[in-house]
C-alpha cells in the first residue's frame, strides 16, 4: 500500500514521546545521517548533601512531620509552608536536607533548592534568578525575563506537580512567596536567622531550632577524634561542647583542629575557645563569636598555601567554587589548588556540593559564616596585590573560558579584542567540545553574571564588556532572556565608559537581539535604530546591515510585515556592496518567511533557495537546514507535497541530530500543516502533536499556540488563505546572527 510523504514521518514517530526522537528521513538519504533522543529530563534532586557528622535530631525530625501532617489536617492551602528558624550554625539545611530527602517518595516530581543568601543586606537572591533555575530544573527551555511572567509560568508549571522546595537562608518574607509552588501535596520550606512571622499570613507553621545536647555534642566531638581520645579527656571534651553552645558547625571545627593535632591535649583548645577577657561569649546572641573562635583556632592548624587558598577564596562574589577557579585565585596548578581544597574539607571549613553534570569538577562551598571570616583574613592580607588582584585573576579566567567557548561554538561571529590583566597560561578551559562548551557556560551562568556585575561596579569596563561579549553562545543557545537583557545592558554601559565604538555596537546589537527574542520588539527595533546610525556614521557596512536586518525582523515579528521589507532590503544592498553575502542570506530568509505567510509560496522558494545556496557555500549547516525546511513547505503550499516533504524531512533529520529542539518543532508542525493540506489528518493530527511536545519544553507562546490553532480543526492555507490565517511563520527563537 501507497504511504503519503506525511505518514511516513507519522510512522517514524508513532510511539515515541520522547523529544527530539528519531525521524525517517523521506526518500533517499546519501551518506550517513545518525539520529540521537535525548534522555528523558531527569527529575531534579537538589537538596544539598547531608554530612557524615549528623547526629540525632531525631525529635526534630519527627516535629516536622507532625507540622506537614497538622497543615493537611487543618484544611491549610495545598501547599505546606513550614518555616525552619535558629541561630547561624544550629544545622538548619543539614536537618531539613535529611527531613526532605527521607520523604523523596512523596515528592515524585522533584526536590528543589535555592540558598537565598539572606544572611546579609547585600547579595540576597532576586526572585527572578531562583525562578529562572526552577522552571528550567523542571524541563523550561525558554524562561520569559519578565518577574511577574516568570511567577506566572512558574505557577502554572507547578500546578500539576508534585514537589519539595527547600528556600535556604532567606531573609524577609516578600522574598519568599514569589518562589512558593501551587500543587497540592508540594511542600515549601524555609529555613532564615530570622523567624519571619509574617509567613504566618501564608499559612506557615514554625519551627525554631536548638543547638544539639551535651551528649549528641559529644558524639559528634567523638567522630571526628576517636572515641578513645574521647574517654581519656571526657571532662575536657564536655566543655569544649559545652563552649560551642551546641552549635554543630563549632563542634565540628573542634573536632577538626584536634584531628590535626593528635598529641595536643583536649584542654589546650578548650582554653582556646574560653571567654576572653571582654566576655564576648556572652555577647554571642546568635552563635557567630562561638564560630568565630572556633574557626579561628582551626585556621591556626592550616598549612601556609592552605591558609592562602582560603584567605583567596574569601574575596570571591562566588556563591561556590570548582578547582580550575581555586587555581586561578591564587596563579597555581590546578593539582594545587585539588589538595588545598580537599585539606580545607577535612578541617571543615569548606563543603563539598558534588557536580551537577559528568565529567566536571567537583565544587566546594562556604558556610556563610566561614565565608565571613575567610572573607576578613583576605581583605587584611595585601601581599600578592591583594584581594583586587585576586579577584581579577578570577575574572580573566571566567573570560577566558567563556572566550574559548565562543570561539568553538560560534567560529563565525566576529570575535572583539579581549584584553588580560592576568592571563591564565597555564589553565586550559574545561571542556574540549561543543556540547562540553555550552554545558560550562550554562552551568557557570551565574558566576559570570555576578562577575559581569562585579567588574561593573568594579570600573573595569573593558572586562564587563567583553565578558558580556563572551556570553553571546549562551544566550543564544539557552535563552535566558532575563539574562540576556541584564548582561547588555551592562555591556552597553561600559562599551561607553570604555570609549569602544565597536564594542558599543556590539552591545547594542547583542541586546537588541535579547530584546526581540523576548518579544520587546519596539524596544529591540530602537536599539537597531541606535546601531545603525552609529555604524553608518563609522562607515561599518557589515554592522549597519546587521542593524538593518534586525529593524526588519523586529517588524515582522511584531506583525508589520510591509514595513520590514524596506529595511530587509536595505540590509541586501548593503551587504551585497561590501561582498559580505552570509548576511545577504540571512535577510533573504527573513523576506521569504513574510512571503510565505502572504501565501505568495513562488516567492518564499525563491528566496529560501538562494539563502539556501550562499549558506552552503559558507558551510553553515545549521542555516542551509532552515532554509531547507522553509523551501520544503514553500513547495508543499505550490502543490509538490511529496518534494516539500521531503526537503522537511531531511532538514528535521539534522535538526535531531544536533538538538535543535525550537527547530524540530518548527519542522515538525510544517510537515503536520503540510499534511492537513493535502488531507492527510491522521498524519497532521500525530505530526502537530509531535510539535506540540517539543514547544511544550522550548516555547511555552508557541505551545499554547499550536495547541489553540489545532482545537480549531483544519484551517485553509496557501494562496486562498485569508489574511488572519497565516500559521506558517513563527517567531524563531534562534536569532539571525551575522
């Protein structure tokens, strides 16, 4: 029996709900084409690592299940909201990290956590950073940089789920209820210094935390020493539990600076930890003059480059570290930097958090209130040009490996000049391909953007600039449009300041096209607009039409086709004059998209047939598959269904092999409106479903609006297409970049 080009592709699929699956490709495929699925998304498990030292806490334990059980029998909202208060260093993350973790089964969509760092004024996490991390944690591609679209989208994800989220070190309340999830049987909570009574509004319940007992103080004491040191200085030992007022995080300070000196007898650092002469002991209300005497005698213990590494650390806007960052601190070997930090581990003073993808290094955080003290030995250590020189040392390196990534992801975008104080000669970048490439500027997100901050503030405009410039594969490949608009902005700031024309047209540029990515198109266009004279006025061509390009585009997206042609045009002429034709094939894809949502399909296949060719010549594959998709659907709305859908379906075979997700949909639902044209609803009906699953992780707009489009049942196409029925061009989330 005769297969319709359509149901080919609905074969392929037929059963396959994963995203990205493989897909046939229609008639003859010359040479090898390898498709890959991506796994399923992980369910995420954030929850810090609970340590070997905890001990007890099991009426503690058992009091939070009593308040998760009392909200559900009270009739409180769906949602419980349990608030978990005490001094710094009680053990408040460690005992909700074990209480959450032990309940894993109840959650069944995920365990999320954010540390709000509300352990100051200054530095408290914006509700749109956490958001940003939940929604793409629970599969969100696309994160609108909106706050309030941002709180939106987060409700509306969590509604159907199932989760725990556990929001650390928060500081007021208005911090925490834009990060609370909506679905019933979820659970928040909340652990602050402060008591934060006004979550009694939410419905919250509280719990205060106390330090540990004598004897669980002991135990935890015994770990670390032996329990025969122990018995033999039992007195000694109780009062130095007795002196860190039960505050885990003290007692096991103790118990690593004894470790490291298993001849001192127990009573030499009891002494150590006595009240001074002023009675501050007595002044330490919230455990930080305990802490502060017990990391004091266990920074005594540390070895010169151990104690350096630590001082260096201290001066890092980082919230945790990896080896490679460690080494650039302090201009030492990576090797270095791996046993200093595992020495600072065992004395307790820096925390393990694991890695979040295989094959990257390990990471190590402070505790807030070591992070203080390191913080303060740093800032008084002037030796080695001081904690302004450690810091840029840990800038360059950031730039240098976002650098190195640029270059390999996107070899074609005109790199800017990037200018090192401290060039990091002896640390190559940590990957060695693309997918490792995007994954570290992925992860590193945030340390570059409080880095990016940090030289901002710092006045070191050339390296805030070109440090947004380094980001652009990021932005481009993860869309983190929030980001994105954040990062040029300050870019654009200190292009000025810096006195770079070119970079300043950079800036604008890269911001503009955030902007239009996030559908801000009036803003995106004047942003153009600002380039595009300046480029005129230094007689860039190349830069001016990159402006043009970009008026048109934002015009079209913003549904102003007649008035992105002109400009559309000017960008051909432009660049057509200085022989820059990858430009000239950008814009022409453009112009074919506007004729094919007029139905003008004759048109469309001519322009996507001569982008198509340049893009081949130049070797971008990326762009010669998109025109190849566009050319496909041109020829199926001419009438050669079986010849468009074969180009789509060429085109979707590289699109799956390389993930590129926005545009496996976007193909997808080509072929799927190709189908119903031609009649074929069963195949137009599985192909749009297709689709639908892809938007669903990529494009929430596009996903409501497919799904809004195919509840309407078929709709004419083509040249007889009414003017309101144009489904064939949508906004690409994959910008046009010269």
């Amino acid at each position: 029996m005769d297969r319709s080009p359509y149901e080919t592709h609905r074969n392929s699929i037929a059963g396959d709900a994963q995203l990205g699956g493989p897909v046939v490709q229609a008639r003859d495929i010359h040479g090898g084409v390898h498709l890959h699925a991506p796994a399923p998304r992980a369910v995420p498990r954030q929850l810090p690592p609970v340590p070997g030292h905890f001990v007890n806490r099991r009426a503690e334990l058992a009091d939070l299940d009593a308040l998760v059980t009392r909200q559900a029998d009270d009739a409180a909202p769906a949602v419980a909201l349990i608030v978990v208060n005490g001094p710094a260093g009680v053990g408040k993350t460690t005992l909700v990290s074990r209480w959450l973790g032990g309940r894993a089964a109840d959650f069944p969509d995920g365990l999320l956590y954010a540390d709000l760092r509300g352990h100051t004024t200054e530095g408290a996490a914006a509700p749109g950073e956490v958001l940003g991390r939940f929604l793409r944690a629970l599969g969100a591609a696309a994160v609108p940089a909106d706050l309030a679209e941002q709180t939106t989208e987060w409700r509306t994800r969590s509604a159907g789920l199932k989760v725990a989220v556990l929001l650390d070190n928060a500081f007021t309340a208005a911090q925490i209820r834009p990060l609370l999830p909506v679905g019933p049987g979820s659970v928040a909570v909340v652990t602050s210094r402060s008591r934060l009574t006004g979550l009694g509004l939410d419905g919250a319940a509280f719990h205060r935390l106390h330090g540990i007992g004598p004897a669980d103080g002991v135990e935890l004491l015994s770990r670390g020493i032996g329990a025969a040191r122990v018995r033999g200085e039992l007195a000694d030992v109780r009062r130095i539990v007795d002196l860190c007022a039960g505050l885990p995080l003290a007692v096991c300070l103790a118990a690593a600076r004894l470790a490291s000196r298993p001849r001192q007898r127990v009573a030499a650092l009891a002494d150590a930890l006595a009240p001074d002469a002023e009675g501050l002991a007595a002044l330490d209300i919230e455990g930080e003059t305990t802490v502060r005497k017990a990391l004091d005698a266990t920074y005594a213990t540390l070895g010169p480059e151990a104690a350096l590494l630590y001082r260096r650390l201290g001066q890092l806007p980082l919230a945790a570290f990896d080896p490679p960052t460690a080494a650039a601190a302090c201009a030492r070997p990576q090797r270095w930097a791996e046993d200093r930090l595992d020495q600072l581990t065992e004395a307790n003073l820096l925390e393990a958090t694991g890695s979040d993808h295989a094959g990257q290094s390990p990471g190590y955080r402070f505790h807030d209130l070591v992070r203080v003290h390191a913080g303060a030995l740093g800032a008084a250590d002037t030796a080695d040009g001081g904690p302004d020189t450690t810091l840029r040392r840990v800038c360059d390196w950031y730039l240098h490996c976002a650098s190195a990534a640029e270059a390999r992801v996107k070899p074609a975008y005109l790199l800017l000049r990037r200018d090192y104080l401290h060039p990091p000669v002896d640390l190559p970048p940590p990957f060695t391909d693309d997918p490792g490439s995007i994954r570290w500027l992925d992860t590193h997100r945030h340390d570059l953007m409080t880095l990016l901050r940090t030289a901002a503030d710092r006045g070191w405009h050339a390296l805030a600039w070109q440090t947004a410039d380094a980001m652009w594969p990021l932005f481009v490949r993860m869309r983190h449009y929030d980001l994105w608009i954040e990062a040029y902005d300050i870019g654009l700031a200190a292009a000025r300041a810096d006195g770079d024309p070119r970079a300043e047209r950079q800036m604008l540029n890269s911001g503009a096209i955030g902007l239009n990515a996030a559908r801000r198109f009036d803003a995106a266009i004047a942003r153009y607009e600002e380039s595009r004279r300046a480029a005129h006025a230094a007689g860039d061509p190349r830069d001016e039409g990159q402006a043009l390009l970009g008026i048109g585009r934002g015009h079209r997206e913003a549904g102003r086709p007649a008035e992105a042609v002109p400009y559309l045009e000017r960008a051909i002429a432009v660049w057509d004059a200085c022989g820059y034709l990858r430009g000239t094939a950008l814009a022409r894809t453009v112009l074919g998209e506007i004729a094919l949502a007029a139905g003008d399909a004759e048109g469309a296949a001519e322009h996507f047939a001569q982008a198509r060719a340049v893009q081949t010549a130049v070797g971008d594959t990326h762009e010669c598959a998109r025109n190849q998709a566009l050319l496909g659907r041109a020829r199926a709305m001419g009438g050669d269904h079986e010849g468009g859908a074969a180009a789509m379906g060429a085109a979707l075979a590289v699109f799956t092999a390389s993930g590129a997700a926005h545009w496996q949909a976007r193909t997808l639902e080509m072929l799927g409106d190709s189908a119903r044209e031609r009649g074929d609803h069963r195949s137009a009906a599985d192909l749009h479903a297709r689709a639908l699953a892809c938007y669903e992780l990529t494009s929430p707009a596009d996903a409501g609006r497919l799904r809004d489009a195919t509840a309407t049942g078929p709709r004419p196409a083509g040249p007889d297409a009414p003017a309101d029925a144009t489904p064939d061009v949508r906004p690409d989330a994959e910008p046009d970049i010269p």
